[in-house]
C-alpha cells in the first residue's frame, strides 16, 4: 500500500534517533513492555515496517501510537492500514471510518472504508464510501477500478449476469430449481487489493 506523507501534525511528538534506540524524548522513562522511542518514532517505525512489507509488526507498533495519540489521523489511518494489509478488516474498517467521520473530505479514507467494507462482504457501504472517494478524486484509477467492480459484484448479487458461481463474493447458497449454472454466468469480481496512497500531503487538524 502506498504512503502518505508521514509527518504528524498534531502533536505526537517528535525528535526521537531513526534508529529508535533512545529514551523518550520527552524525558520520561519508558514503561515496561513500551517500546523504545516516543510516539512519533513509533508512527515512523510503523510506517517503515508497512513499507517493507511487514504489516503485523507495523500494527502493533502503530496501535501503541494510536493508544498513545488518539486524536491523531495521521496514526489512525496508517494503523487502518496496516491493519487492511495483515487482513484485519474489521479493525481496519473502524480506524477507517474514524478518520472519515473525523474529516468527510479525505478521499482515502473513504477509499480504505469502502474496500475494507467490501472485503467483509457489504458491498452496499463499500459502494457507497467508494463513489465519494472517485467523486472527490476522478481521475485516480484505483478508486474507480474498485467502485467498479465492488458494482458489479452488486449487479451479480442482484442477478443481472445469472447466478452466482460457489464461492463468488456475495453467493448464499443455490437457488431452488437451479441445478448449474446457466449461460453468461459469472463470479463478481473481488474488491481489489490493497488501497493504493494517493500521495498527497497529509496535515491533521
């Protein structure tokens, strides 16, 4: 999943060693079982552990920050996503949407609610949060691949291309007097993966 920007505008604190091997700088002494740094350094660590890949670690960093700094957007949406990466949907869901009630005009969070609510199968929210995301930004490709095809899941559910296949998103079982599948059947396409960063700047309020 793209970044965004990872400055922290709200108060999170700041000044620790990139390395994360010092103290609080804030001249308090860590607790047992906290990590190293302040929560600024956590919410760069986090981040950096979201970049290469390793999105579990990222969570448990980033979740002590956002314990730390409720109120910061910037900690809650990367912990949405690391959350979406290491498939924590539910979770991801709800820092999502926190971000999005905090601030309706943050496209990505939109974005990140609508395929997190598509992974957990409700493609009605996921539609929904997904057009004001391609609404606010029309020519970003992955919003508008994913609001199509969270659609078309929608429009198979519905029957508009025949019964769904076992397994398709949305399938709940076969329908009476229907054996197979008939003619032009098809599985509505998956929501897809991970949401991508828009890249642009992000300052909290």
């Amino acid at each position: 999943m793209e970044e965004r920007d990872e400055r922290v505008d709200d108060g999170a604190g700041g000044g620790a060693d990139a390395g994360g091997g010092g103290v609080v700088s804030s001249g308090s002494q860590q607790r047992f079982g906290e990590p190293e740094g302040d929560v600024y350094e956590w919410f760069r660590r986090g981040a950096r552990m979201l970049a290469q890949g390793n999105p579990a670690a990222a969570e448990q960093l980033l979740a002590r920050a956002a314990a730390a700094e409720p109120g910061s957007r910037s900690i809650r949406e990367a912990l949405a996503r690391a959350q979406f990466d290491a498939g924590s949907y539910v979770a991801a869901l709800e820092n999502f949407r926190a971000v999005a009630l905090a601030d309706p005009s943050d496209d990505y969070a939109q974005f990140g609610w609508g395929v997190a609510a598509a992974r957990l199968g409700d493609f009605e929210t996921s539609a929904e949060h997904l057009a004001l995301a391609v609404a606010m930004r029309p020519e970003n490709d992955h919003y508008r691949a994913a609001l199509r095809q969270t659609r078309a899941t929608l429009a198979a559910r519905e029957g508009a291309f025949g019964p769904l296949l076992p397994g398709a998103p949305g399938y709940s079982g076969p329908s009476a007097g229907v054996d197979g599948p008939g003619p032009g059947t098809t599985a509505g396409p998956e929501p897809t993966g991970d949401p991508e960063r828009s890249g642009r700047d992000r300052h909290d309020g």
